[in-house]
C-alpha cells in the first residue's frame, strides 16, 4: 500500500502541473484550484479502487512491485525469506553439515524424498541452511523483533512527523497570539458599505495590527496592517480578497495542506503539489475579487497588490493566507494574470474534464493480477524444480501480457498528446492579442504616471475658487484668440447648500482628467475624467441623497458630462458614501453599461402605417408607443438606442410613478433612433425619450441597477443640426 500510494500519487501530482501548464489563461482559477482536490483525495485515501488496465502501476515491472511488496510487507515482520526465493543461500557443494543429533545434512532421507521441501522444511534443517544453531536464531530473531526494517522507517517517519507538524503548530500559535496582542478593531463604520451587511451575516469582524506585514485571514476575523486603510480603494480591494478567502474556506484548506505535508513530510511531490495549491488559491480569491468588485476595479486591484508588497514584509506562517502570498515573484504572476483577463473556455473545460478523469483512473486503481496462484499458496507441496518452471512460465505469460497493455496505452497517451499538442499550438498568442497585452501595459503605466500627478497637484493646490472659462478654451483650440489654460484645479459645481465642492484637474499631459471631492475639510482625489463644459456649473448636477447625524452628507449623487460637442452629449452617474473618517465608496453608472442594459431588455416594432414605434420592456411589458410621423416621408427599417447621447437625472418628477420603493429618482435618459432606408445615421430630433430609473446594487458591476423604463413624454430629444439635415434630405440638397 505504501508503495502504492507514493507511485501513483507522484504521478496525479505531475498530471496536474501538466494541467495548469497547458491551461493556463483557458479555464477560470477556481478550476484550476479545485484540480488539486484531486490530489488531495489520493493522499487521504491511500487505497486503490479495484484494477484496470489504465493504472500506472502497470507500468512497473513485475519484480520491482514484488520486491516493494516483501520489502514492506515480509521483512517488515521481522520474517526470513524462503530457501526458493534466496537461491543464493543453499548448501555447499560437497560439504555435509551435521544437525545436532548427528544426521547428516547432506544425507538422504529415510523416505526418499529430496531434502529440501518447499513450504515444509522444518526448523531445525532452516537453521542448518542458514549456518545457525538454535541459539544464534534466538538472538537473531530478538534483533528482528526490536529493530525490522519496518519499524526504523516508522520511528523516522514518526520523528519527522513531529518535526514538520510541530513547527506548524508553534508557528500559527506564535503568529495568532501576535494578532491578538497586537489587534486594535477596525472602526464600523469605516468598513466600506457594499461589505458591511456580508460581513456582519457571517459574523467576521476586521481588526488593525500594527507591524503586520500583509493582510490575511485567521478563523473568521480579517487582519489588516495600519496603512492598508489610507486610502479607500486599497481598503476596498484588501476586504474583498480576504472575503473571497472566506467564501472559499481556505482555512479548511489550508490546514489540510498543512497534515498533509507533516504526513508525506518526506515526499518532494507533496511539498511542490501544496505550494502550488497555495498559489492556486491566491489566484482564485484574485479573480473572484475582481468578479465581486467589478471589472472596472481590475487594474487598480493589481496596483494595490503591488503597493502590498512593496510597503509590507513576508511572514513565515504555512497556516495563513496572506495577500501578498509567494513574495514578489508570485505577485508579479498574479498581476500578469489579472491583465489577461483568462475565462473558461468549453473547449478547455472538455479537455480539462477527460484529462482529470483519465489521470485520476490511470492513479487511483490498482495493476492488474495474473489468475494463477504462487506456488505454495495452493497447499500442494512440490519441488523446487517444479514450481520454479511454472513460476517462469506464469512470468512469461504476465509479460506478454503487459506487454500489450502497454502498447495500447502507449497509443492513447500518444494520441491524447497530440491532441494536447494541438490546442497549446491553437492557443499561441495572436497579434490581436499581444496587441491587447500591449494596451493593458501601457494602460497601467499610464494610471500610475497619472496617480504620481494627481497626487502632486493634490499636495500643492488645497483649495481653488477660479472657474473654467469655456469659451476661451475653445477660441484657443480653434486659433480664434482666447488663453491657453493654466494647469491645476477648477471649480466645476457647488451643492446648492454649499457642503459639497467639485473640482476638476487639468493638465498639458492628461488634459481634462481628475476629479476633487471636498467636504468641510475633507478632500478625496478621484481618477475620474471630465470634459470642458457650460453645464458644469449648474448646482442641480449634485444632489445629497441622506445626512448623517452631525448633518453633514452620507449618501450623494452627482452627474458629469463624459463627452460634448454638437452632435455628442454623454452624461455619467457618480453616487458616493461617505464614512465618518472622511474615506468615499464611490460608485459609477457608464454610458456603455445603459446601453448594454437597453440592448437586453427593450424591444422596438415598427408599425409604419400608423406611424408609430411599439416598445417593449423584457419581451412582454408594453411601455407604449413613440410617435414618429415627423418622418413619415421615409421608411423606417429598424429602431436602435443613440449611442452618443445618454443623459442623467438626479431628481425625476416621473419617479413618482415607478413601482419600485427603492427608487430615488435617480435616472437615465435614452434616445430611440431611426435608422431609414438609404440613409445613414440615426434620426431622433423632436422623438420622445426613454426614462430608466437608477437603483443602487452592490451586487452589479456598476453598483447600479435600471428598471421601470417608460416613455417619457415630458422630455423630447431636441438636436437642431438634424432638423437643419432633415431640411436638406427633403429637399433634395
């Protein structure tokens, strides 16, 4: 059995490193993960499930899998091998060796009968083979009693055992009782809202520790070092991870990781197989974080991991899951996974499938066994001359035998290689690919730069009062006069009660991008672009939403034009809690995710005679009809949402008349466009407007949800230079 499971679980072991190396980036983490489940169960079930020709044993030899069994088997109880199966200990040729009552050994037998039996040679002429008197085998056999082979391999096994299990032991104590010395509770109230409530479901709490080199998790509390909370979106990222952690039950696991190694303390498979499950398990609560953050947060989560491992040191501690798990190399593999973005795909998920089911037959049964008995295990005494003949031809047939098992296994495994081979090849990075790598990079070096300016800009310039002059920004773009604006911050808009300031950044090298939110005395730098615009200083684009009790702002919306000219108005929804410690969650509602929303859930029916469009809301809800008979000269052949004109609402009149509680006026505004036969564009001037209103959900990638759509007669889409287009088309100009 020992034998067994040191063979066979070496061999799962290296098939599913085999594994990861040919899927990675094709199926998700967490199944990468789970592939050493796998492992996991061979190791804690060290038996083989019946036979088959697939097993790996089979590919041992006949008499190395004999020898392993006598090894651990018969000279493990102390027991003397057999005169047939030690050729080399015999009687001497020609030499007569007396017994101790005088016959001779060499001697024939009174019946005739050669004198040595198999299985039935008796003690006294045992001990005449082996050159023993009586005497000499008590004291041999009291040495093979107190010190078999069996028994040293177990007292070393036992020692390293305790070795290896004891310093886990004493290491995770020694590192808990620091946390709790040294644990301060993490304010409630500065634990962002969209963790909160899970939280306080699963009863963890988080603390702060001084000196702590990274964040982790021990039972159901998380740890965190007291710079992890400067700021709110490294916060944000480190509660998340370590949430994911617990979802998980990387505790469990990690433990179980743990026994194992102090168990097969002595086998370099296990030590690698739980290294890499440990790594395995950093890149699944990575990739569930992002899932649970959004994708948005993806880049800035690699940056804190980055900011983790250059402001923090490494503790030793095989029980913990630390967040900066590996060191530096390990980080920089997670990030790099981060920025390729790897999802399952069915065919990778197939494959991966049939290979784990074929590794785990290959590794969890046992060899085939020949029909015929040994000799001497049917109770027929024979001579040695005879059972040795039937012993080679058993052994001749065996190898025959396996030998074609291991051509047709040799055949399947050739063939599942190439088809292996086949999908690395297939899935070779393309140009369109290494084009998007190079993005991502040059992406995150442009956030970074970006981050060092804000925070210049953020350190020398508190507080501004000038405004953007708007029209002289275009003059000078256009080379009409006007003045080059000056780098720094702008007041963009005030909160009609004067608790909440927007300021907005401009520089030579990032123009208009940066946002300052400042509150009494508080002030929070955002990464956030904004555009040159008239509408920026309206005070209605900012509406508080709920005070705390000291009356200052909690819950906020404000609104932003993304992008203006005079045929593109695109406008986005910023929602933000605020904490007691000043820190801002901050929540953001794209033009992109309004229309992903209204390619999914609205439906437009042409009726051209009547000169209308029939909406439909989730396949079956009529919302009503648009009039379009301003353009009934042309035939309309299909209806889409205007991509470059999305709008936002802080306080809908209409909100009134949704069904949904929750709703708080928050709104989108959508245009219906008409797409006519043989003419470009979408038309939409003088068209009724959709209305969606805006929920808050932490569960969205947004933190937004829509719902209640209507057609809103009180706003109609108003674009003059398509009426002046429109005038050209009639008239044939």
């Amino acid at each position: 059995m020992i034998y067994e499971i040191l063979f066979t679980s070496s061999v799962l072991i290296l098939g599913v490193f085999c594994l990861r190396k040919l899927t990675m980036g094709k199926i998700s983490m967490r199944l990468r993960y789970a592939l050493w489940l796998l492992v996991a169960v061979r190791l804690l079930v060290p038996v083989s499930v019946g036979t088959s020709a697939f097993s790996v044993l089979n590919l041992l030899p006949e008499t190395v899998r004999e020898h392993a069994q006598t090894l651990f088997s018969e000279r493990g109880n102390g027991q003397r091998p057999s005169a047939d199966e030690e050729p080399g200990v015999a009687f001497a040729e020609g030499h007569d060796s007396e017994f101790p009552d005088g016959r001779n050994a060499g001697a024939e037998p009174a019946d005739g009968q050669t004198g040595v039996k198999t299985g039935s040679t008796s003690a006294s002429a045992e001990n005449v083979a082996y050159g023993e008197t009586a005497s000499e085998k008590n004291g041999a056999a009291a040495w093979s009693d107190g010190f078999s082979l069996s028994s040293v391999l177990g007292a070393l096994w036992f020692l390293g055992f305790l070795a290896v299990g004891g310093y886990m032991v004493i290491a995770e104590q020694r590192f808990i009782r620091f946390l709790r010395k040294n644990r301060t509770a993490f304010p409630v109230e500065a634990v962002p809202r969209e963790f909160a409530e899970r939280f306080s479901r699963r009863r963890i709490t988080v603390y702060q520790v001084k000196g702590l080199p990274g964040p982790c998790l021990a039972g159901r509390h998380i740890y965190i070092g007291e710079g992890t909370a400067a700021q709110v979106q490294n916060l944000t990222h480190v509660l998340a991870h370590e949430y994911c952690h617990a979802l998980h039950g990387d505790r469990l696991w990690a433990f179980l990781r743990c026994a194992l190694a102090a168990v097969y303390w002595f086998d370099p498979f296990v030590w690698a197989a739980a290294y890499a499950a440990r790594q395995d398990s950093e890149l699944a609560c990575d990739e569930a974080a992002v899932k649970l953050l959004g994708e948005s947060e993806r880049f800035a989560y690699g940056r804190t991991l980055l900011a983790l491992l250059e402001g923090g040191g490494r503790e030793e501690c095989p029980g913990m899951t630390f967040m900066t798990e590996g060191g530096e190399r390990s980080v920089r593999e997670r990030i790099t996974a981060l920025a390729e973005k790897g999802r399952t795909k069915r065919t990778a998920l197939t494959a991966v499938l049939v290979a784990a089911a074929l590794v785990c037959g290959c590794a969890f049964t046992g060899a085939e066994q020949n029909g015929e008995n040994p000799v001497g295990e049917t109770g027929e005494q024979g001579t040695v001359g005879n059972g040795q003949d039937e012993k080679d031809a058993t052994a001749a047939s065996g190898a025959q035998n396996r030998q074609t098992v291991i051509e047709e296994d040799s055949e399947e495994f050739a063939r599942i290689q190439k088809a292996y081979e086949e999908n690395v090849e297939s899935a070779k990075l393309t140009e369109e690919q290494i084009r998007k790598l190079e993005e991502s990079a040059l992406l995150e070096a442009d956030r970074a730069a970006f981050q060092d300016m804000l925070g210049y800009y953020g350190a020398v310039e508190k507080t501004v009062s000038r405004e953007f002059d708007v029209q002289s920004y275009y003059d000078w773009q256009r080379g009409k006069g006007g003045e080059k604006p000056e780098e720094g911050w702008y007041l963009l808009c005030r909160e009609d009660g004067g608790l909440i300031y927007l300021y907005g950044l401009y520089t030579e090298d990032f123009g208009f991008r940066g946002l300052k939110v400042r509150i009494g005395q508080d002030e929070t730098n955002l990464d956030i672009p904004w555009c040159a615009s008239l509408s920026n200083g309206n005070s209605g684009n900012i509406r508080i939403l709920e005070y705390a009790e000291n009356r200052w702002p909690r819950r906020f919306a404000w609104r932003l034009p993304a992008e203006e000219s005079s045929t593109v108005e695109i406008w986005r929804l910023y929602s933000a809690y605020r904490y007691d410690t000043g820190m801002i969650a901050l929540r953001t509602l794209t033009e992109e995710a309004c229309l992903e929303w209204a390619d999914a859930h609205l439906r437009f029916d042409v009726d051209q005679e009547a000169a209308k469009v029939l909406v439909t809301y989730d396949g079956d809800m009529v919302l009503g009809a648009i009039d379009i008979s301003a353009y009934a000269d042309w035939e309309t052949e299909s209806v889409q949402i205007v991509p470059d004109t999305v709008g936002v609402l802080l306080d809908d009149g209409g909100g009134e008349y949704a069904a949904d509680a929750e709703e708080e006026g928050l709104a989108v505004h959508l245009v219906a466009g008409l797409q006519f036969q043989g003419v470009e564009g979408l038309w939409f001037d003088g068209l009724s407007m959709l209305t969606v209103q805006a929920v808050e959900d932490e569960t969205s990638d947004s933190g937004f949800r829509l719902q209640s759509p209507r057609i809103d007669e009180h706003y109609v889409a108003q674009a003059p230079w398509q009426e002046k287009k429109l005038e050209a088309l009639k008239t044939g100009r």
